[in-house]
C-alpha cells in the first residue's frame, strides 16, 4: 500500500452492501457480496477479468438491479429509487468510465463544462469558467482547455475523463479499471492524482482493477474478487500475506513475471 493509504475505521458508511447474487440467464456472475465503504476510504476491488467487478458497480449506480440483496448509497436502498430520484443520486457518485466518454466534437473545456452546464444550469459563464479552470488545475492539466480529445495521450484523456466526473464535486468516485491501456509511468501517475483527488475533494471510492500496482498504491482497503464472490479483504499486506494458490499466483503474475 502507499505510504499515503492507511486503513480506514471511519464510523461513516456511504456504501453499504450485503448478500448481493446477480445472474445473466444461467450464469451466476455475483453470489452473496458483502461490503462496507466508509468515508474518505478507497476501496480496491481487485480480481480477474470477467468476475463480476463490473457488474457490482453498475448496479451501484443503478445501471443494472440486483437479483437480490440490498445496495445502499449515502443513506439510499438504490434499488427502490424513484428515477427522479436515482438521477439526483447519481450527481453524487461520480463514475469514471474505462473509455473516458469524451465528446470528440468538444474541446476538454466543452467537455468539463457539460455536466454542468446540464445539472447546475443556474450557474453563470463566468462560474461555469472558473469551475473548469479550477478542475483542470487539479488534475494537472490546465494548458488542455482548448484541445480536442484527439490531441491527447491515453493518460491525458483518462485525467480529463476524471475531470469531467469531478465537476459536479460527487462524494463518492466509482473508477473503472482506471489505468488499462497505460505506460508504467503513466499508470503511477494515474495513481498519485486517485489519492490526490480523494485528499483535495475528500471523496471516498471504489477502484475497479486487476493490476496488483495501482491497488498497492491507491487502496485503503483491498477486496480481492474470484468467481462473483469476495475470498479476501483486508489492507494490502493483509490480504497478500498469504500463499493461497489464487492469492499467489495473482501476486506472482503482477510482481515477478
């Protein structure tokens, strides 16, 4: 775990999910989650492609319902929202895709400015400005405002895509295998500006991914994921302390080849 990330014992829980199964048809793709989220904590759910890491956090956000179970959201049972107010929920979960989701056709200041201008529709020009230039001074990116997608790195796109969820100021950030498709050095990074937004915009998080680096980096609490079922949680050096076939072989994978 990075030096910054500790385990939280914080008595808030913004997410709170118990006894979760989901299927698609005969196969079983989450069976009987269990997990706690407290404030200003960045939870890594950490597994293999295709076990259901996905899945759990759309039905988070409500994209997808639950077979059974319960998914509490600040207070809120998601799968009995209204869809007025499931939306007004949403504001509050910001949820950084793996494909960024910018809008080619806007500049990266269009882009951030959207949501805004969508949601927060009493905000002037001048404020709709300042929250733009503000976002992009945090995410390192300030001289972008006038680029086109198409003019930026992988690494860039993924800030500006971070950005764009981080100007409505959520209070919980759902990232999406956030460093996929990146450089090692750009991967690190990536990280630093998770750990970064969670001190600046005191969020608390779910980081969807199989790579071993960014977990040990950014994660408070770690919940390794294996057939829609979680086998281990607990702080980095907890959860990997042990020579369990799966465990191992995971970390092997990451670290020595």
């Amino acid at each position: 775990m990075g030096e910054s990330a500790q385990y939280i014992n914080s008595d808030e829980t913004v997410i709170r999910i118990r006894d979760l199964y989901k299927s698609f048809g005969d196969k079983q793709v989450l069976e009987g989650i269990d997990l706690d989220v407290h404030k200003g904590e960045n939870v890594v759910v950490l597994g293999r492609s295709g076990t259901g890491k996905s899945v759990l956090i759309r039905i988070i956000i409500g994209l997808l319902t639950q077979d059974t179970g319960t998914v509490t959201v600040l207070g809120e049972e998601v799968n009995q929202l209204k869809e007025v107010d499931l939306r007004a929920l949403r504001l509050k979960v910001g949820f950084s895709f793996q494909s960024n989701a910018l809008y080619d056709s806007m500049t990266v200041g269009e882009n951030l400015a959207f949501p805004l201008k969508r949601n927060k529709r009493h905000l002037g020009k001048e404020e709709i400005r300042k929250t733009v230039d503000n976002v992009l001074e945090a995410i390192g990116l300030p001289d972008t405002i006038n680029q086109y997608p198409a003019e930026l790195s992988g690494g860039q796109k993924k800030r500006i895509g971070i950005g764009r969820t981080l100007i409505l100021r959520p209070q919980i950030m759902l990232y999406d295998e956030p460093t996929a498709g990146l450089d090692p050095i750009t991967s690190m990074e990536l990280n630093k500006l998770i750990i970064s937004v969670k001190e600046r915009f005191s969020t608390s998080s779910i980081i969807i991914t199989h790579d071993l680096t960014c977990a040990k980096a950014v994660g408070d609490k770690i919940a390794v994921m294996d057939e829609g079922k979680f086998i281990r949680m607990g702080t980095f050096e907890k959860v990997f302390s042990t020579k369990e076939g799966l465990i191992k072989s995971f970390y092997d994978y990451n670290f020595i080849q």
